[in-house]
C-alpha cells in the first residue's frame, strides 16, 4: 500500500458538510442559514464601504511587499489592542498577527500548552466545534462545562459550579459576546462572577472575540474582557476581523496574551513569534493592513462603525421579526427566547429529524443541531422558515 492511500479523509465538520451539501443543491429557492456569515436584504455579503476605500488608498501608496517581521504589523497590534481593552495594555501585553480568528485560537492554545503542558481547556456546552477540534488536534485534553440553561440563557450558576474542578493553569475558552452557536451571553454581574472564580482557582481565561459590534455595541461587546483585564494577572484573546469588518477570506486575526509584567510579556512575545514562525512563518498583512487603515483614520472608522451598528440592528430586527411570526405561525411563544440572545446565531431547539426535513422538503439549510443564521435570513425567507418550522414542531412535536 502506497502511503497516501493509508488516508481516510477525517469527516468534514457539520458546518463545512452543510456548506458543501448546500453548494450541489441546484433548487433555486434553497435558503442557506448554515454558515456564519453576515447577509444583507439581498442575501450578498458585502464588502464594507470603508474596507473598499482603505484598500483604494493601500493600492494607490503601497511600495512594497516585502516581509513584514514574525509578528505581522507593530501598527495593527496597536490598533487591535486599542479596539479590544478602550486603551493601550502598556508593558504587560504580548501579541502577533495570526490567520484568522481560527489561527489566533490555535496559536493561543499552542502558547498554553508550552507554558502548562498539562493544561487542560474548558468548553462550554455548545461551543462553536472548532474550539475543541483545535485542542484536540494540539493533544490537549478538552473538558466541557455547562453553559446554555433550557430556557436559552446562559446558565452562569451550573458553568461556575462545574469550573469549581478546574485546576489551576487550565484554560476557559470564553465568547466575548455573541455566542456561538446560542447567541446566549454572559451579563455583566456574570463577568464579574467569572472574574472572582478565575481570580481565586489561578484559571485563565481565553477570550474568543469573533463578533465585536453585532450583539449589543463595539465597546458593550468587550465589556466582559475588559474587566477580565482590569482584574486577572493573565488573560488571552483571540480576535478575528472576519466578521466585524467583513474579511472573512483575509484572514485577519489577533492573539493577544496580557500578562503579569514586562518581563513576562516580553518573554511571551518571544513565544508566539516563535511559534508562527514553527506553524506558517510571516502572518498574512492586508487584511490586517485594511482594518489598521481603517482604525487609525477617524473618518473611516467613524464609516465602518456606522455600517457594522446597520448590521447590528438589521439582525436585532430580524431577531424580533423571526419571534413574531413564529408566535404567529405555531401560536406558541416557544420561540420568544430569540429576541433575548444576540449576534447571528441562535439554537432554534430543533431536531435532527426536523432539520432535515427543512433541507428535503423547504431547501432550507440550518446545521444539525438546529443553529439558524438568523444573519442569513431576508424579507421573503423569514416568512417561508417560519412556516417550515411550524409544520415541522407539528409533525414531530
Ligand atoms: C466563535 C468563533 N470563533 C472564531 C471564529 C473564527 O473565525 P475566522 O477564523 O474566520 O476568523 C469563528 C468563525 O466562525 C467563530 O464563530
């Protein structure tokens, strides 16, 4: 047997299955509420007018494209950092560009595992599956904890309960906002719980910020962070600009450690160049490049702000639009949780069955587990999942 027929291609994970089972769908009206993507009223993804102009104004002045250092650009770190903590971290923060929020979450975990080879990594019940897939492929040990009560809140008492076992060192993958897949957040009085708990335990916290101006605000949506910052000695990010500046194909990241002191930051700087170096050497630099043009220049951030705040409000109303024909549609207010969660997703409490009988008989795609893209929806499919969702809790209850 030659080496590469040994292979078995590992199964793709639901969200990438359903992407690929949407693709070879060819009837015109199949609706896509799988993957996280933010849609506008015509279903495109568009590209933000002020990432179309900073990329206008980088063409127009760029005269190089030589290696920027192991850290991407000293400029975006600056900018990221400024965006995340409202102020500059000072001598205590280590950070490098990464692909994507994907590779901020690697190159954390990867930092975790050289400082605390033992560590094991904490994932609520649900959490977005590449969380665990990463520690997994890492050969760290991954411990899951209570996070989404049945009433579609976030169960703060059970989660802090079950953190009671962790051991000092170990890591808490945490979702600055916009839960992903429940859309259920931590409140503020909760962060501060958190805070408490991984204060006393020695836990450190790794903050996934992945959709930073969709749930309540730019700054509302870190306000959990921040007062991890202001409160622990240690404390890692990992940031995407993925969706916040609708780059997904740029591969825009951050990984940001804050630590206990200049000399540990430096040493841990050291550490994360290192390990980019070890994993795809130089991080990619314009998508990283447009949203430093974008933050540092007021005008167009002012812009950018504006359309990510439209963004917001168009899920928040399509949140409130969803629950109230769904009120009218099962004549139940099974579905009235919605307007309470945030961001783009939301676990609708459907079954496998009921999932796929809207893909056989609606062409309407949501993942397995009953998240819908509320994001994905329009004036015109909003009333057909309502239907479709009604006849399937009549079906099969
Ligand atoms: C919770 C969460 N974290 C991180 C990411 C990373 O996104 P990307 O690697 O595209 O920046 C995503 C994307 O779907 C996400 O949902």
């Amino acid at each position: 047997m030659t080496l590469f027929s040994r292979l078995e291609a590992p199964a793709p994970d639901a969200i990438i299955a359903l992407m690929q089972r949407f693709a070879a769908d060819d009837r015109p009206h199949r609706v896509d509420l799988g993957v996280g993507v933010y849609r506008d009223a015509a279903g495109r993804t568009p590209v933000m007018a002020a990432v179309a102009a900073a990329e206008a104004r980088m063409l127009a002045a760029q005269e190089t494209k030589g290696y920027l250092g192991l850290a991407g650009d000293p400029r975006f770190i600056a900018a990221m950092e400024g965006l995340l903590l409202g102020a500059s971290p000072g001598d205590r923060a280590a950070a490098v560009a990464t692909p994507g929020g994907s590779g901020a979450i690697r190159q954390a975990l990867a930092l975790v595992r050289m400082a605390n080879p033992g560590a094991e990594v904490w994932i609520g019940r649900p959490s977005w599956p590449n969380h665990a897939a990463i520690a997994d492929e890492l050969g760290m040990g991954v411990r899951l904890h209570s996070y989404l009560g049945a009433d579609g809140r976030a169960d703060a008492a059970a989660m802090l309960a079950e953190l009671g076992q962790a051991r000092a060192g170990d890591v808490v993958v945490l979702h600055a906002s916009c839960h992903n897949p429940s859309g259920a957040d931590l409140d503020a009085s909760e962060w501060a719980a958190v805070a408490d708990l991984f204060a006393a335990r020695g836990l450190l916290p790794l903050v996934d910020v992945a959709y930073q101006g969709f749930g309540d605000g730019v700054e509302e949506d870190v306000a959990g962070l921040r007062l991890l910052a202001a409160r622990l000695p240690e404390v890692l990010v990992a940031a995407s600009g993925s969706k916040s500046f609708g780059l997904y194909r740029e591969r825009v990241g951050l990984v940001l450690a804050l630590c206990d002191g200049g000399r540990a930051a430096r040493a841990t700087g050291g550490a994360l160049q290192s390990l980019n170096r070890k994993n795809f050497a130089f991080p990619p630099d314009h998508g990283a490049r447009v949203v430093t043009t974008i933050l540092e220049d007021p005008v167009l951030r002012a812009d950018w702000q504006a359309e990510l705040d439209a963004m917001r409000h168009r899920v928040r109303d399509l949140r409130a639009a969803l629950a109230a024909a769904l009120r009218e549609a099962t004549g139940t207010a099974r579905f009235d949780f919605l307007t309470g969660q945030r961001g783009m997703f939301s676990l609708l409490g459907l079954s496998p069955a009921q999932v796929e009988r809207l893909r056989a008989e609606h062409a309407i795609y949501l993942v397995p587990d009953g998240r819908a893209n509320i994001a994905g929806l329009s004036e015109t499919t909003l009333p057909q999942l309502a239907v479709a969702i009604a006849e399937a809790v009549r079906a099969e209850g």
